[in-house]
C-alpha cells in the first residue's frame, strides 16, 4: 500500500479513537449538566413553594387588612396576591412534571390549595357584602376553616422541600464522581494519545526512517562503486524509489562497463589530465602506441612527453581548451618510450568544469602523416600546377609547378587568390576546363583548369589543377595547319595520278604485259585508300571546326540504302560476302549522300571484318519517332573494351588492321559527327568472335 494511503488509515483509526473520547467525554459533560440543572431546579423548586407558602400567608394577612378596613387599596392589595397563587402552582406543576416523586405532594397542596382559595374567597365575598360589624364574628369562623387546611399544606410543601433538599444533598457527591469519572477518561485519552504518538514513530515514521536510511546509504554505496543492499520488499513510494534506484544503479554499471570496455580497448589512447597537466588516468593503448605502461603516466606531465618544439604551443592549446575558444583537434608529436621516436598524435581535448580536468583521445596519425609527407613529395613533383585554396579563393598551397607555370615563386602567392591567376573561378567542383590564365607580368596563355572540395579538418578546401596548354594548342594549329595543307596539296596530285593508274590498268594506253597490268591495279588501291584517307582527314578538321554542311532533304529510305548497296556492291564481291537488306519504305529529312556515306561505312565494316561466305543484314525500320538503320555481320566481333572506344577518332582494334584491311580508324568517329548532326544516335552491339550489330537512329521527321 502506498505510504499516503497507510498514513490516512492510520490517521483515519487515531481519529475515529479519538472521536470514541470525545464522545464519553460530552456523554459525561451532559450528566454533569443535568446534575447541576438538578441541582438548580431543586432550589428554584424550594424557593417557589417557599414563595407560594409565603402568599397564603400574605392573602391571609391582607385580606384580613381589607376585612377590617373595607379599604379598595386593601382589596387591591389581597387580589394582587391572590393572582400570586395560581401562577407560583402552575410553575410548579410544570417544573414537577418530569418528577413521579413530587407528583403526590404537588397533588395534595393543590387540592388544599383549592380549598384554602374557595374558603378565602368566601370570605372575601362575605367582606365585601356584609357590614364589618357583622362579617368579623365570621372571621373566627375562616381562621378555624383554613387552619388545618394551612397546616396540611405546610406539611406538603414541606415534605416537597425535604425531597428537594435530598437532591441537593445528593448532588455533591454526584457531581464529584462525574468530575472524577471525565478526570479518568481525559487521563486515559492522554495516555491514549501518547501510546498512539508513540505507535505511529515506531511502526510508521521509523519504519520510513529505517527504510529512507537504506535508500541513502545504497546512494552512498552507489557514489563508492560498491553493490548495493538488497531490494526493499514494499510496494509503496518508498518500495518504488528503490526499484527505480536499483534499476538506475543497473544501467549506469552497465554504462560503465561498456565505458570501461573502450576506454581498455581503444586502439587510442584516452586519458584524464588534471588542471596542471598531468596524466591523472590512462588507458592501455599508452603501452602499445606509446610504449608506456598507463601506471608509469600516471602523474606524469603531459608536457613532458611531447617534443620539446611543441610544449609551448601544447600549453596554448590546453589554455584554449580549458576557455572553449579551442575549435578542433590539435597534433602533437609524443616521443615514445626509449626517447627515439616520435608518434605523431592528433588530440581531441574537453575541458571538464565538473571534474577540472580534461578527457582528452590521442590518436595516432604517423601512418597517415608518413602518407601525407609522400603524398607532398609526389605533389611537389607533379608535371601540373596544383594549388590548395580556401573557399572564399585565397590561395594556401602552391607546389613548384604551378609556380612554374605562373613564374611567381612560392612567397608570392601570399595573398593572391584564384581569380588572379586565372578566369571562371566560380568554385565547385568541375571537370577539366579551358581557360585563359595569367603568369607574372600579365601574361596570358591557355590553360586546363579543374577544381574540386574536400573536407578537411580545418574546414572545405579547393584544389585546384592548372595546366598549361599553350604547347598544345600550337600543336593543334600546327596540326591542323599541316593536315590541310597536306590534303590539299595531296589530293590534287594523287587524283591525276589515279585517273593515269585507272586509265593504264583500263589499257588506255595499249597493252601492257600482265606484271605491269597487276602493279598499276595495286598502285591503283593504294592510290584510292590515299585519297580516303586524304577526305576522311579533311572531314574531320570540317567536322572539329564546326564546318560540316547539312543538305537536308526529304528522302525516301530505299533510295538512301540503294545507293550505299550500290558502292559497296564490287567491294562485298571481293571479299566474297554477301549483303541481303530489309528496307521498310518511309520518307525522313536528312543529308543523303552523308547518311549514305555512314551506310556505306557500316557496311563495308562489316564486309571487312566477316569471313568469306559470310552474309551481312542490312535493316532499316520504323521505331517511334525514329528510323532505325541496322549493319549486322557474324565476323571476328569487337572485344567489350574496344566497343565505347571504337567511335573514336584513329581508333582500331587491332593495329594490324589498317595494313590488312585498309581504313585509317576515322570512318566511325566521322559516322558518329554525322548522325549526331541530324540529332540522331549511334551505337554497336557485339561480342568477340560472334559478330556485330551497328545501328543508327535518326529523326523520322523535322522539328
Ligand atoms: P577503319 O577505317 O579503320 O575501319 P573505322 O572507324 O571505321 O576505321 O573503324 C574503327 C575500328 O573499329 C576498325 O579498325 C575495327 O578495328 C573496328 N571495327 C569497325 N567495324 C567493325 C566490325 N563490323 N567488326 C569488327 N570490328 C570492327
């Protein structure tokens, strides 16, 4: 039961014990009362018949008074006695009635009271109508009458007082055996009460008392670490608090131990260190990381440990720690036991008010610092300018080449930031991107730029690659310049001389003996891949200066495909391949002698690179939106790496295959510049050995 509840019961049982006195008490207070109001009738009883004695007497007298002097005020005086009579009986007759005793006395002077009024009253009547002179003989005659009546009613009235008196007698005696008796039961109530008072410390507050003891001195063994007493069995307040105590006890041993368990099992080392710096607790990585036993540390100075170039700022770091003005962790270089080594550690510190001392964990980073070191020595070494900088652009970090790169030496990158060294400097992170920088004296030359984020412990950095591109852009006119030039200067000869080797192998120019017919048909071939190479290559430089033309025209897909079949026909009978096409008829916009020349591509790839015997499928279709062109052979495939590479420009295979089977490896990168421009797709499905599936989608219709 509750403590609340028990202490009400008990209250409730005190109370009703209490109220059972109370009650006596007043039972007794109220006899007592009627004792004394006994008592005080009994005398107001005495004093009225006393009284009433006394107006007989006095009616007597007076009308004696007016018997003899017939006087009004006489006669006044006697009726105004008279009037006495029957109230001092009535007052009587009502005081008595809850008195059996009295009645019989009070009967008797009422009916000698009746007869003493009836013969006054006589006489009265004779006083008032006869002469004094005839009337006095007759007052001999009422005296005689009423004598006897008088002294009757004497001996009544007196025989009421005497039982009066007796009541009053009594009363004393009554009275102190009451006092006595309300003496006795206030003693026993005190007694009572003290008995209770003192129940209630034993069984109920030393009972709490006894039991709070427990709760407190558990809370003491709690501080102490040692167990605590067994449960209170009670289902009260108090039983409850002990639960909630001994279940709080469970969860903070258990909390504790698991603290224990990496505080012993932390690869860092964690340690408590007192206000004036020194190691107050331990944990055991100090003997593996460190090489210290945690005992020998303890009360050891932290100072001490680290290398003696860092204990004033280790101070500082602590000062700020203990003030909150510290913001992250700090590295110090501890020098391991034997005095050789030196562990580079990280520290992470809190200060604690509580305790006054600071939890620090000291981790250890020389792996990582070891790495850091090689990791600034390749940077150093880097043939790209790399340059740490804050968020906001300042520059922190510069490695040789990049000074290089800006002939500035390292100082002066001192308050420089990314946006003096080079444009677009919006952060972020991008991919490599071409821009102009400038190097000292405003110079400005092209450069490759790409900057990424990280985090770091000091907060988000950029770094940032800068790479001079200049040479390579020379490299680039010179290229373009040289290819132009040699096509254009290539190309016109080399037609001369294949419409001479054409002519010649056509015998033209006579006869010719069957080795020179053989040699001028060869020459002949070579001359034609020449000049394909010579177009694709000035295709390309077109294509890479956007100078690619579009005739787009409304065609029909049977007359873009015919035409492709048409000038791979000769070519597929060479090599002996067969080319079969399914052409569903449909009108698209496009450049048809560029569609054709993808076609013509695809198909004399795939005639190339099929066995002899071998079939290819052309298709074209209808797919959404589209029309779909399909080239598929059953030849050698293209190895998975190869399949993303193979549209790019000068791309083969096998190196073999331009001097086996001609090409120059530009045919697909201009097929892909071609179908891109019609905003079209393309793409190749295959697998080694088993053949390939070129496709190309192009718009069905103009946007
Ligand atoms: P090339 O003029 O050398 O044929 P392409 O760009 O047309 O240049 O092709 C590039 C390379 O892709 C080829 O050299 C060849 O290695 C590979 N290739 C193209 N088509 C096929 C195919 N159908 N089967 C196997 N390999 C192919």
């Amino acid at each position: 039961m509750k403590i609340v509840y028990k202490g009400l019961a008990l209250m409730i049982s005190i109370l009703a014990v209490q109220l059972g006195f109370v009650f006596v008490l007043l039972n007794l207070l109220d006899q007592a009362e009627r004792t004394a109001a006994r008592e005080a009738q009994a005398k107001l009883i005495v004093g009225h018949t006393n009284k009433l004695m006394h107006t007989y007497y006095d009616a007597a007298n007076t009308l004696k008074g007016y018997f003899l002097s017939r006087d009004d005020k006489a006669r006044a005086q006697y009726e105004a006695v008279m009037n006495k009579v029957p109230l001092e009986l009535d007052w009587l007759s009502t005081n008595l009635k809850g008195n059996p005793d009295a009645k019989a006395s009070l009967e008797a002077i009422r009916k000698k009271s009746d007869q003493i009024l009836n013969i006054l009253k006589e006489a009265k009547r004779t006083a008032d109508e006869e002469s004094v002179i005839s009337a006095i003989p007759r007052l001999g005659e009422f005296r005689a009458e009423i004598q006897p009546l008088f002294d009757g009613l004497v001996v009544d009235a007196d025989k009421l007082i005497k039982r009066q008196e007796k009541i009053l007698e009594e009363n004393p005696a009554t009275q102190a055996r009451e006092r006595a008796e309300i003496r006795n039961i206030l003693y026993i109530g005190l007694a009572s009460n003290v008995g209770i008072a003192i129940f209630i410390a034993f069984y109920f507050f030393a009972n709490i008392v006894s039991r709070v003891d427990i709760l407190m001195d558990n809370t003491r063994r709690l501080s102490k670490g040692e167990s605590l007493r067994g449960r209170l069995k009670a289902d009260d307040e108090l039983g409850e608090l002990d639960r909630v105590f001994h279940e709080m006890a469970a969860a903070l041993s258990e909390a504790r131990r698991k603290e224990r368990a990496i505080f012993d099992n932390a690869l860092d080392v964690i340690c408590a260190i007192d206000s004036e710096g020194r190691f107050q607790e331990v944990s055991p990585a100090s003997t593996s990381v460190w090489g210290y036993e945690p005992q020998s540390l303890t009360g050891a100075e932290l100072k001490e440990l680290v290398a003696e170039d860092q204990r004033a700022e280790l101070t500082l770091c602590l000062e700020a720690a203990k003030s909150g003005s510290l913001t992250g962790p700090f590295e110090a270089s501890v020098v391991a036991a034997g005095g050789e080594n030196l562990i580079e550690t990280l520290w992470t510190v809190q200060w604690n008010q509580d305790d006054s001392c600071f939890y620090c964990v000291a981790h250890d980073i020389t792996d990582r610092k070891r790495v850091e070191s090689r990791i600034r020595e390749v940077i150093e070494r880097l043939p790209v300018g790399i340059a740490v900088a804050h968020p906001d652009g300042s520059i922190e970090y510069v490695n040789p080449k990049l000074c290089e790169t800006f002939s500035y030496e390292p100082y002066q990158f001192d308050g420089l930031h990314l946006k003096d060294l080079y444009d677009d400097t919006d952060g972020g992170d991008t991919g490599l991107k071409e821009t102009r920088a400038r190097r000292a004296g405003a110079i400005e030359f092209p450069a490759e730029v790409s900057s990424v984020s990280y985090d770091t412990h000091e907060g988000m950095r950029q770094l940032v690659v800068v790479i001079d591109v200049t040479e390579k852009f020379e490299l680039l006119r010179l290229r373009r310049s040289f290819v132009s030039m040699v096509s254009h200067e290539l190309r016109t000869p080399l037609t001369s001389v294949q419409s001479f080797l054409g002519m010649l192998t056509m015998g033209v120019y006579g006869d010719l003996p069957e080795q020179v017919t053989k040699l001028g048909a060869s020459a002949e071939r070579s001359t034609n891949q020449l000049i394909r190479l010579i177009n694709d290559l000035l295709d390309v430089e077109r294509m890479e200066q956007g100078r690619l033309e579009m005739k787009i025209q409304a065609v029909n897909s049977r007359d873009v495909l015919q035409a492709a079949l048409e000038a791979v026909e000769g070519f597929a009978d060479r090599y002996e391949v067969e080319v079969d096409c399914d052409v569903e008829d449909m009108g698209f916009p496009c450049d048809q002698d560029r569609v054709s020349q993808v076609l013509i591509n695809l198909i004399s790839n795939a005639v190339k690179f099929s066995d002899r015997g071998d079939s290819v499928h052309v298709r074209a279709s209808r797919s959404g939106d589209n029309v779909r062109f399909e080239v598929e052979d059953s030849g050698r495939g293209i190895p998975a790496p190869y399949l993303s590479a193979v549209f790019e420009r000068f791309q083969q295979v096998d190196e073999s295959d331009a001097r086996e089977k001609g090409g120059s490896g530009l045919g697909l990168a201009i097929c892909k510049v071609i179908v891109e421009s019609h905003g079209g797709t393309i793409g190749v499905e295959s697998e080694e050995g088993k053949g390939s599936l070129f496709w190309f989608t192009l718009p069905a219709s103009e946007n």
